[in-house]
C-alpha cells in the first residue's frame, strides 16, 4: 500500500499541510488531529484514488528545543506503560504465589497493597 508523508507547520492559526512526492496536494487545517483526514482527501481528490487506497503519516514540524521535549515525554509515557504492564504481571504472579502458600485473600491483599477483592480476581485470572 502507498504511504505518502504529510508535513505539518504552523502558519498564524493554521496547519498547512504538503505531500511528499506529490505535487499540488496541500491543504490546511485548524487543529493537528484533522490533518490526516484533509490530507487523506485532498490526495484522493488530486491524484483521483479511494480515500482507503494508501497510508498516511503525519509530521508536525515543531520547534527543535519543544520537539525534544515532545519525544522525551512520549519516551516517558511508553516507559511508563511498560512499568505498568510489568508491575501487573509481576503482582498477579505474587498473589497466586502468596494464596498458593495457603495465605488468606486478605493477607495476600495487604503484603501487596491492593484490596482483598482485587487478589481474588488476580488469583481467578487466566494465564
């Protein structure tokens, strides 16, 4: 499937968007989350394809200093997601340990810091 590359910058309140490799296709939005739709249909329009026929990435063009700001807070939040995700699977394995030892929902609930309730659906869960 074609995938063309949308630049996005700023002019004044505006987005202006131009396709790589593929002249006369821009257009303008108000709000970044629109650029894709615009550009899906003003590459539709101009080269006469299905709007569903090609992929579309995006690239806001941002100040250096903020877009490194930007991918350090996107580093941080999928960092934290996979924290998360750990720290799941690392407290469900222990509350099965835990009530596997023959210690009380409760029990298991207050050395993990989570409600009894919680070490119940962990302990029901399937692998």
């Amino acid at each position: 499937m074609k995938r063309y590359t949308v630049h996005a910058r700023r002019v004044g309140n505006w987005w202006a968007l131009d396709v790589d490799s593929t002249p006369g296709v821009h257009t303008q939005v108000r709000r970044i989350d629109l650029a894709e739709e615009m550009a899906r249909d003003a590459i539709a329009g101009v080269l006469e394809v299905a709007r569903d026929s090609f992929e579309i990435v995006v690239e806001p063009e941002v100040p250096a200093a903020v877009r490194t700001l930007v991918d350090k807070a996107t580093t941080a939040r999928w960092q934290a997601a996979e924290a998360q995700d750990a720290a799941a699977r690392l407290t469900r394995d222990a509350a099965r340990g835990l009530v596997q030892e023959g210690l009380t929902v409760r029990d298991a609930g207050v050395l993990l810091g989570v409600s009894h309730q919680r070490i119940a659906q962990l302990v029901r869960q399937r692998r």
